[in-house]
C-alpha cells in the first residue's frame, strides 16, 4: 500500500480526467423520500461535478455491477444434427466511485464466494478485474452497524481509497494502475499532521456508531434457536418481496432458466438474482416446497448470513449496511431479529417468561 495525501480540489481534477476517460458510475442523487431525505444510486457519470460524494449511502449496493439482476451464461445454437454453445463473459472496463468500506468488504466476501472456491465464475472474475474501485469513508448513518460486524474499515478490495481529513483526501493506494493515474496530479507524502489526522478521523467514525449488535457466539446462539418462535413472530409481518436480498451487497442466491427459440434451432441460458424470502425459491419440479412458510424462509436468510457463512468461510456474510432493514416496509430488520433470538435464548435459559414472542 502507498500512502498520498491530495487536496480536494486537486482530487476533483483527477477524478474529471478519470470519468472523462472511462465509462465512470458514481453516487448520484436520484430521488427524495417522503420525510424529504434525499435517495442516491449509483449513476453514469461524466464529471466531477455529477457525483455526490458527500451522499449518506446509496439505496441499492453496488453489487449490482458485479452480479446484474439478469445475464445471460450461455447461447446455444442447433445446426442439424450438430450444435455450438457461445458463451461470453468478457466485460468492458468501468471506474465506480464512492463505494463505502462495508460496501468493499462486500466485494471482498463476493470475491471468497465466486472466485475462491471450487467453480471460480468467470462472468464474475471479468467484471470485478475490471473495475477500478475507489473508496471513501463517512461518518455512519444512526442505524449503520457494520462496526458490530469488523467492517467499519476495509484493508484490501480497492484500487484507491480516500478518507476525508479536512481539506485535504489522505489517499491509500491499493494498485499501480491507481498509482500511474495519480502521478499526473498534484499530491505528496503524509507527515505527521496528517498522520493524526488520519487516526482522529478513523476514531471519529468508530466512535460515530450509533447502533451496535452483539454478534459474538451468533452462529451457536442460531443453531439453538432453530426451532424459535422468533421465526414465526417475524415470519408472519414478511411480505414476501424479496427487496432485503435484492439491495444486500452480499446476497447472491440466484436461478437459471432455459429459452428456446420457436423454431427450435436454438436456446438461452439466463441466471436471474433471486431471494430466499421468495415463495417459490424452495420449490422443486412437482410442486413440492420445502419451505412454505415465511418464517421458515425468513430464518433460512438469517442462517445463510450469519452462521452458515461463518462456519465455511470463519465469516459471517452480513457486513451490516442495513439496506436490508431500510428497504423493508414490514419493518424487518437485522437488529430487532438478532436481539430477538438473544433475548429468546436468555429467557429459556433464565426461564424469565417475557420472551420476545410472548409479548
Ligand atoms: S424486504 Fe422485508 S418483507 Fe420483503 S422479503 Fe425481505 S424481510 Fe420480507
Ligand atoms: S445489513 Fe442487511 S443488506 Fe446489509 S449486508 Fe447485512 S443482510 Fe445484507
């Protein structure tokens, strides 16, 4: 890692000939909720200018350049008695711009999941090798928890990642493709000013986290609580919607289907992102569904994030960006669940009788 420190002016420069240059997305202001709040996504951008770099975060992750909602895996064509399958997964080079350290550390577990196991994805490897990634701390929002996580700072993922100190970026320069980009531009060597700089605004941050989850002994406290009737408490306000998976920088579950042609001379293989809260996403041919109930479907997303995950891959998935509790309209929301089943395993344990589901 190389360390610089660039005025923000200078650093506006640099991005303007980066976005000018390269097919560019960043933060964006898109909308406004209904208390007046503005939304922001990631949109195309041209110019310094266009992005919102002191936007609180966006609506959906950036997952979404990695594993878009719909591609196609595969093509096959029929000649006769012979056939040819093409399959492409190139991607064309993109910079994205704003993403914030938990949304990296996400990036970085998508990474553990789709290139670092048995069947490494190419459509995946493409796109993420080809993105120039750069971060930018922020002050958490009240309800963030991705310090309960241990993803309030991210060390890896990044090509370039700014933290704010002051009028000046202290910049963390993770590739030499970020290195030669910069040497264009005006910056230098951090001292000791900027070093303590560095330092208050890491502690500013860590200190900022308004919402905190105990997530120690998660994985077994899940185990314990399969049969909980926090399940069913939650369960039962589930729309079914499947949005929490759909914003979650992590959530990659996901269905295949086959298109022919009419006149039979050839197919389409599609992969569509889909959520474990869907009705169907445990259905088999036959009709049969293993999981009919919401709340079993509710829990299955839980045990997917923090302990099934975690007794793979020593992780738990969530990075506790909260997109899932925000987006939720019935109120369903990470925090609430997780203090749920503690609260439900101390009752059992103490056998107090104001468990969570009895109120
Ligand atoms: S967003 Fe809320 S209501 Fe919709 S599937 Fe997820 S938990 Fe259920
Ligand atoms: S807080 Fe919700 S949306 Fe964010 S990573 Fe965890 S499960 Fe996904």
């Amino acid at each position: 890692m190389i360390y610089k420190v660039i005025s923000k002016t200078e650093f506006n420069r640099f991005l303007d000939a980066l976005v000018g240059n390269n097919t560019a997305f960043g933060p964006c202001r898109v909308e406004s909720n209904i208390q007046g709040e503005a939304i922001y996504q990631f949109r195309p951008v041209t110019s310094a200018a266009e992005i919102a770099l002191e936007y609180s975060v966006t609506a959906s992750s950036a997952k979404h350049f990695f594993l878009p909602f719909r591609e196609e895996l595969s093509r096959f064509m029929f000649h006769g008695e012979e056939w040819e399958q093409l399959v492409a997964c190139e991607a064309d080079p993109i910079v994205l711009i704003g993403l914030r350290a938990c949304d990296i550390a996400a990036l970085n577990i998508l990474d553990d999941v789709l290139l670092n196991g048995n069947f490494p994805s190419p459509y995946y490897l493409a796109r993420r090798k080809n993105t120039f990634v750069i971060g930018i701390d922020h002050l958490p929002l009240v309800d963030c928890f991705c310090k309960s996580m241990n993803h309030h700072t991210v060390p890896t993922g990044f090509n370039l990642f700014c933290s704010d100190i002051g009028e000046e970026y202290y910049l963390s320069i993770n590739s030499s493709k970020a290195f030669s980009f910069l040497k264009e531009f005006e910056s230098r060597e951090p001292g000791t000013r900027e070093n303590r700089l560095l330092m208050e605004r890491r502690n500013l941050i860590k200190k900022s986290f308004q919402t905190e989850i105990e997530v120690s002994g998660l994985p077994d406290i899940l185990d314990i609580e399969f049969d909980s009737p926090v399940w069913e408490k939650w369960g039962a306000k589930c729309l079914n919607c499947g949005s929490c998976a759909m914003v979650c920088p992590t959530c990659y579950c996901y269905s295949v289907t086959e298109s022919f042609a009419c006149n039979q001379q050839g197919s389409s293989r599609q992969k569509t992102l889909y959520s474990c809260n869907l009705v169907d996403f445990a259905q088999v041919a036959g009709g049969h569904n293993f999981r009919p109930k919401n709340g079993d479907r509710l829990k299955y997303r839980y045990y997917h994030q923090h302990r099934g995950f975690a007794e793979n891959a020593n992780q738990q998935i969530c990075v506790g960006c909260n997109r899932c509790g925000r987006t939720c309209l019935a109120g369903i929301n990470p925090k609430d669940v997780i203090n749920d089943l503690r609260m439900e395993k101390e009752s059992c344990t103490t056998g107090d009788s104001s468990s969570p589901t009895s109120r």
